[in-house]
C-alpha cells in the first residue's frame, strides 16, 4: 500500500513532520513531531504542533501512533503536548535506553530518571511491525547517527530520520556520543536494499548549494545515483569522508535543551521544589 503523507517544514529546526495516513480509512500516525523553543527565554511554544494538530483535526483523523526515528539533538519532541490532544501511542527505538544511559552521566540526572525507556508508550525492535488501520508498518534498526536511530517503512514509504538526507545534500552527521560513521554506512545500506521506488521522507533539509526550494522526499533509486557522499563511495572512502567532515561541524544550536527533552519522550524535567523546570548546561561536557 502507498501511504498519504502529508509533511510539515518547520523552518526554525529545519525539520520535517510527517503526518502518514491509512490511504484506505482514517487512522494516521505522526512522525518527528516539532515543539517550537526559544533558547533565550527558555519559553516553549506549541504553534508548529498546533498547525499539525489542526489539520489531523480538519481531516477527521485518527492517531494510532506518535513516532520518533531517535532522540533529537535538533529540536524538542511535541510528543506528549500531541498526545494529550489527539492520542496515539508514543513509539521509539529499544536502543533508547542506551541514549538515555549516556546522556543521563553526561546531565548527571539522578536517580529519579529512569534509563528503562519506559517515558515512551512502544519502544521498537528490528523487524517489529505495527499498524496504522489497515496499514502496515515495519521497523529497520538503522544506527550510527545515534545508537537508537530508527528507519519506519510504512507500505512503500521509509521515513529515515537524520540516517540520510536529500541526495544533493548527503547524509548525517556521526560525532554524537553513541555515533558510529562505519554503522551509519551500513545502516544506510539496508535502506538502499529496499526496492528502488521505495519513497524516502529525510528528517530534515538544509537547501544545498544551488537547490531554490527546500525538499524531502527522494526515492532509494535516486539515492543510489546520486547522494553526494554515497554514490560510487567504498565504506572506507565514506567512513574518511564522514569523519573529516563531521570533525569541522560546531554543536546543533538546540542540542542541550533537546537531548534533555528527547530522552524524556518529550518531558520537560521534573520541576523542582518552585514548580519551575529547569534544563542543565554541561560545561564543557559535550
């Protein structure tokens, strides 16, 4: 079956939502939902999952899932705000805990956090499956962005997260704690196994150098023919590549705040004895 797929472009993030509909009923799921955060005020903000929330609404849908492809360094999670207005089940990777185990030292949050995943409603294995209606929905296990990356292929669509991106732009970036560029390159090589008219949604687009529009939505074929730092590249030639690159790429803007969010299924931190949460800054810890 060939999914609807409805995307939403969150320019402060660059990132992509998806809303991914049963082409035969009502039932959709929400990918890589976005919630709007000013570093500066430390003030959230909620109008791009307000935007998502009222055309599900407009349409007459009904949410079976929230998925997150792995926890974002880019921006925060509108998981639970989405959630508690339209349902669904929040779904991520079972290699969170291993995310949830590295940032929790690194924020050094006490034993209050639990490092069991057990914030998110389904925490997904390789080769689980889950359904949308009648759509079905299958798990790839695709690490090396991060351990807990996620590849969702939802009938002919593969919703990638930050595994790879539009193929004039290429892939992600491996130098996170946890990330890995030799399993990046493989992982990338199980999505480009799936038949070649597999539809690929990124999670995010930066407009490479001569593109005039923002864009998401590629094919495995063409991602064979002409991603940037995957076509006609040897895993060794993309692991140099990578690595080169990744060593001159300064720290995501949102990355404190969204890792502490993320890891939380998109919680804030408890609130302390004022009522008023508060997110750590590791001094020289990242």
């Amino acid at each position: 079956m060939s999914p609807a797929v409805k995307a939403f472009f969150d320019s402060a993030t660059n990132t992509i939502t998806y809303v991914v509909r049963d082409p035969a009923g009502t039932h959709c799921a929400i990918v890589d939902s976005v919630l709007d955060f000013d570093y500066a005020s430390g003030r959230t903000d909620t109008r791009s999952a307000d935007a998502v929330i009222a055309w599900v609404q407009a349409q007459g849908l009904t949410v079976d899932w929230i998925l997150e492809t792995h926890v974002h360094a880019d921006h925060l999670s509108a998981a639970p705000y989405i959630q508690e207005r339209l349902g669904g089940q929040i779904g991520i990777g079972d290699r969170i805990t291993v995310v949830q185990e590295t940032f929790g030292k690194i924020f050094n949050e006490g034993t209050r956090f639990q490092r069991d995943g057990s914030q998110f409603d389904r925490l997904f294995r390789e080769g689980d499956s889950f359904h949308i209606g009648q759509l079905r929905g299958d798990v790839l296990h695709t690490p090396g962005h991060t351990p807990a990356c996620l590849t969702y292929l939802i009938g002919d669509a593969a919703f990638v997260g930050d595994t790879m991106f539009m193929p004039d732009y290429g892939t992600a970036r491996c130098d996170f704690p946890g990330g890995s560029a030799e399993t990046l390159f493989d992982s990338m090589q199980k999505i480009l196994s799936l038949p070649e008219t597999t539809r690929i949604f990124v999670g995010h687009d930066y407009k490479a150098p001569g593109r005039e529009e923002f864009a998401w939505e590629t094919t495995v074929a063409e991602e064979k023919a002409r991603n940037v730092h995957l076509a006609g590249k040897s895993r060794a030639e993309f692991v140099a590549m990578r690595q080169a690159r990744d060593a001159t790429l300064a720290m995501p803007r949102l990355i404190v705040p969204s890792l502490q969010v993320n890891m939380r299924a998109g919680q804030m931190p408890e609130p302390e004895d004022n009522g008023v949460s508060y997110l750590k800054v590791p001094v020289n810890g990242l």
